[in-house]
C-alpha cells in the first residue's frame, strides 16, 4: 500500500480520491501531486497521462480543463501495468 502526499494546498478538481484508490495497490510506493500550471487546450473531463520515467517510477500530467498538474507516481510496476491501473481507477 502506498502513500499519497498532501504537500498542497490546491489540486485540480477529483484528482484527490484518484490518487487515493491508486495508493492502495500494493505496488504503488509513493504519489506527490506537484506543479499546477495552465495549459491551452481544453479537456473537459480529468485526465491522467503518463508523461516521462524518472530514477523511482514515472511522472504523470493530470488536465482538466484550462489546468495541469504533474503528478510523480513511485512504483516498480512497467509503465504499461500502470497505464491500465490508471485507466482503471480514472473510468470509476
């Protein structure tokens, strides 16, 4: 089980109980929502992407709307695993 950290004070709307019921798999060691940054195209509902592998895991990018927020994921999972466990919690 994972641990999900809370260092900001503002996060993009729903993106909060997503990361929650990803920290609960077993092979998800940390989530840090970061940067909260505009974007120019508009997504209308929330999604999560996985953008780069970094040494512990991979950074993901969360949109919604105007708005995007980097979102680091450490896990020993393959970026494919995680991509399905993402999709899977994101369509809930």
């Amino acid at each position: 089980m994972g641990r999900l950290v809370l260092n900001h004070s503002t996060n993009i709307e729903g993106l909060i109980p997503i990361l929650q019921k990803l920290s609960l798999n077993i092979n998800i060691k940390t989530i840090t929502p970061a940067v909260i940054s505009r974007v120019k195209g508009k997504s209308s509902k929330l999604i999560i992407r996985l953008s780069v592998k970094t040494i512990n895991g991979y950074k993901a990018i969360a949109r919604k709307g105007k708005t995007a927020q980097e979102v680091f994921i450490s896990t020993d999972l393959s970026k494919d695993e995680l991509k399905k466990i993402i999709d899977l919690y994101s369509l809930k």
